[in-house]
C-alpha cells in the first residue's frame, strides 16, 4: 500500500478547490521544510480570500490519522479533509491485500501520506478556528532524493487512489468537483475501492 500511495503521487493536476483563496505556491511549501522535523502549518482565509491568520506546527513524529479523513494536529485540534468520504460497508482490494472496512482501508493510506512528508500545508477559512474539527484543503511536500520531489493534495491523491471518494451536498451536488477528475482516475484503474464491484452497485 505504501509503494502504491508513492508510486501515484503526481498522478493528477487540478484545479484548487473552490474554497481555497488562491493556487498554491509550491516553491513557498517547499521553503517551509525542517530538517529532521514533519511541519505542519494552518493557513485560515477571511471572506475576502486573504490569509487572516497562520498557525505552525512541528514534530518528530507523524501525525495521527484518527479516521478516514481526520487527523490530529494537537490535543485539541483536528483537521478533516474537506468535502471527501471512505465508501460505506467492507471493500476488496486484492492489489493492496485488503479485506476489510472501507474506512479503515481509507485511514491506512490517509496515515501513509501523514508518515513521511516534509511539510504538510492546510487552508481553511477562519471560521473554522472555533471548531475542534478544521474542515481544511492540505498539501504533503515529499523529498525523497532522487525519486521524488513533489506537492500534492492529500484529498486529489487519496480520491485518485480509490480510497476516498467525493461526498455531495444535501442538495446532491459534489461537495469538491475540482476532484471530479481525480475520482474517474480511480474508477478508470480499478484503484482501491473501485476494485470492488460491491462499491461500484452502492
């Protein structure tokens, strides 16, 4: 599973999505690297698209991936992957030797992309700072030296991959159809949870 998660990485270029304030800036990712430490760094927009606040983090250690979609950046704050969800009930996925829940395959290769990165780069509006849960867009900056220098979208690679999919509004339009793309790169393939006819019927 880890070799897949690396192997996909720049598999997809999209657009931002709809709530990010504006496209990322890889070179500023990258500059925000320390060496032996994992950074976390929270950017929070204001209605006018403008960065309102930012917040870092570091660690020795990789975050923990608490489900599907969340992860913990400290006791008290947790990010959730905006606008994606594992598929409902179990999943096969004889390429990746799973059997199992769709939630916990998905919380597997959340946590993958949480163990080796760089730098990992969140935004979000500021409304979300009052919230335990941070529903956020976030990018992984990994440097492996002489086989990958790359920033991708956690929420892009994990949808490309077939372990998330994309959620819908209550009005049943996609919540991110800046992934649409993504997630018809996973179906194409058979990746993930589209290796399972059972999810494809649901």
């Amino acid at each position: 599973m880890r070799r897949g998660i690396y192997a996909a990485l720049g598999i997809c270029v999209l657009a931002a999505p709809a709530f990010a304030a504006q496209p990322i800036n890889e070179d500023y990712v990258r500059s925000l690297a320390v060496s032996g430490k994992i950074v976390l760094v929270m950017e929070y927009y204001d209605g006018r698209g403008e960065v309102a606040e930012r917040k870092g983090y570091a660690t020795t250690n990789a975050f923990e991936a608490l489900s599907a979609t969340d992860f913990r950046v400290t006791d008290d704050t947790v990010v959730r992957l905006y606008g994606v969800e594992p598929c409902e009930g179990e999943m096969v996925s004889r390429r990746d030797g799973f059997i199992g829940r769709c939630r916990d395959y998905a919380q597997e290769q959340l946590q993958v992309m949480l163990n080796n990165p760089k730098v990992i780069f969140c935004r979000a509006f500021t409304s979300e700072q009052k919230s335990p849960v941070h529903n956020a867009t976030c990018y992984g900056y990994y440097y492996f030296p002489g086989s990958l220098d790359a920033v991708e979208m956690f929420e892009e690679q994990l949808v490309s991959l077939g372990a998330l999919r994309l959620s819908t509004e209550p009005d049943g339009t996609l919540a991110r159809p800046d992934l649409s793309k993504a997630e018809e790169v996973g179906k194409k393939a058979s990746f993930g949870m589209w290796a399972d006819p059972r999810v494809r019927g649901r």
